[in-house]
C-alpha cells in the first residue's frame, strides 16, 4: 500500500519507520533540511537496545497532486487546520487517518471529503533524538475508530505477523474511544509536564500517583466512561508500557513550544463548563501549564 504521513515529529518518524518495512511511505516535513536528510539517511528506528535503518521518501507538503491510498496525519493539534488546507493541493488520499491528543479536532473532520475517515488512538512511547531518528521507548498498541466510512481495506496496513510490536486494535464505539483516550492524556501528560518526570515516576512517587488518581476521579466526574477500574488499571499499563519516556507536553515545555492543554484538559473544562461544574484540580493544572507555555 501507498501511504503518506504528515508529520516529521516523533509519532511521525515512528509510525513511518514501521509501516516503511511492508508499504511504499512518503513522509510530509515541515523543512527541506529535514526531508533532504531523511531521504540521505532515512530513518534510524532504536527500540530494546537495538536499532535499524528504514528508507523512506520525504518531501515537504506543496501543491503536487500527489495520490496515495492512505494519509496519516501526525501532527500537533494546533497545527491541524494549516495542515488540512495544504493537503487539498498536496495529496490525493481515499483515506485519512488522524492520530492526534485531545478531542478538538474532531470538530473538523465533519467538513472533510475524504471516502474513510478514521481515529488513530496512539499508545506507544516514542521520542524523537533528532530530525531522522526516533527511541521507541514504550510498546502499545494503535486504537483505531471509524468516523466516516469503514477502515476495511486499512487494516492491514497493520500488518501484526510482519509487525509484532506494531499491533492494532478494531474499537467499534468512537465515542467511548475517544473518551478513554482524552481522560489517559489528560492524567499523564500535563502531570508529567507539571512535576517534569518520566511518565513511570507518576507510578512510583507516591505523592505523584496520589495526585494522578486524584484528578482522574474529577475528570470521570464530566467525561463519561463505561468501567472506571478498566480505565484507571490503563492509565496505569500506560505509565508502565511507557515509563521511561518523557511526555509529548513535557517535551514541548522543555523546547519552548506551545502544548496541546488546550485540546486536552481545555476541553474537559469546556465540558465541565456546560454542565454547571467546577473542577478545581483540572482547573488548577491547565493555568499551570498554561503559565509554563508563557514563561517560555
């Protein structure tokens, strides 16, 4: 299959390096140095002490035309309506494939001509150690939702045999994906940008986990959820699956980048905002996060 992927980060780079051993992947960069370097070296995947070197094209995202049979879109959410205007000239896609956090961008997919258009729900670790080498630093698995059309003939782009640590998952209720997705981003990244931990230390400092399950208990309060122990145990197998890893928002906080709170923790506040509630934990750790993104 033809693939294309939008996004030169660490989601990005990690989901082309895979992907790039049983399809044709072209990769979408923000700068030529980037594609320019990527298509010398191509991509330097490091996972369990070991590592390998995947060849990729890439390119930067112009008006082209070019077709593929899937997109991938891996960027930052609030990148995603620039992104989605420069693809109409860029690429030709049946389907299109988002692996955003957060819940924001769902409000523009409605408006999108695409046949498929499906959720990526990422739970691996990845970290990106320069512009064509990315750490897979935490084992998942991809959860992935249909919101228009159906995902049949994607599949198997996930190829499980030729992929063993590159899984994925059917889930039949978007809703309730999304949902689950947005409270296990919600719990981790902004407490791990707040205290600046690896994600396992909010497992192992007790007064971290403490804080964790505590805003868990006020984001459940708003955000509907089927099984609070099935959804708290996960919170905790990702803390685990991705121990050593350092946060997408922490990352972003340490290089001086905007954060994705906003589709994140803003929007349970929104939620919570709409029903007549006050959560003062969530509260108090979006203005945090907030005040770090405006120090920087």
């Amino acid at each position: 299959m033809d693939i294309g992927i939008i996004g030169g980060g660490s989601i990005g780079l990690l989901y082309s390096s895979y992907l790039a051993e049983t399809n044709n992947v072209t990769i979408y960069t923000r700068t030529d140095r980037q594609a320019d370097g990527l298509n010398k070296n191509g991509i330097t995947l490091i996972s369990n002490d070991s590592s390998k070197v995947v060849k990729v094209k890439a390119c930067v995202l112009e008006p082209k035309g070019t077709q593929h049979d899937l997109l991938i879109v891996a960027v930052k959410q609030y990148h995603l309506t620039d992104v989605l205007e420069k693809v109409k000239d860029a690429v030709c896609s049946p389907s299109i494939l988002f692996l955003q956090n957060g819940m924001s961008h769902l409000n523009l997919l409605p408006s999108l001509s695409y046949k498929n258009v499906l959720i990526g729900i990422v739970e691996h670790g990845a970290m990106r150690m320069s512009e064509s080498q990315v750490v897979h630093t935490g084992i998942g698995t991809t959860k992935i939702s249909t919101f228009v059309g159906n995902g049949d003939d994607i599949y198997s782009i996930f190829d499980t045999a030729a992929l063993p640590a590159f899984t994925y998952t059917i889930e039949k209720n978007l809703q309730d994906s999304m949902n689950e997705k947005l409270i296990i981003n919600s719990c981790i990244n902004p407490l791990s940008s707040l205290y600046r931990v690896e994600n396992g230390e909010l497992l192992s400092n007790e007064f971290f986990f403490c804080s964790m399950k505590m805003l868990f208990k006020e984001i459940i309060s708003v955000i509907p959820i089927i099984d609070e122990t099935r959804l708290w145990n996960q919170v905790i197998n990702v803390c685990t699956n991705t121990a050593n890893n350092r946060s997408s928002m922490l990352r972003d906080i340490e290089e001086g980048r905007p954060t994705e709170i906003n589709s994140i923790l803003g929007y349970i506040l929104d939620q919570a905002n709409s029903k007549g509630q006050t959560l003062n934990i969530c509260s108090f750790v979006y203005e945090a996060i907030k005040g770090m993104e405006k120090r920087r």
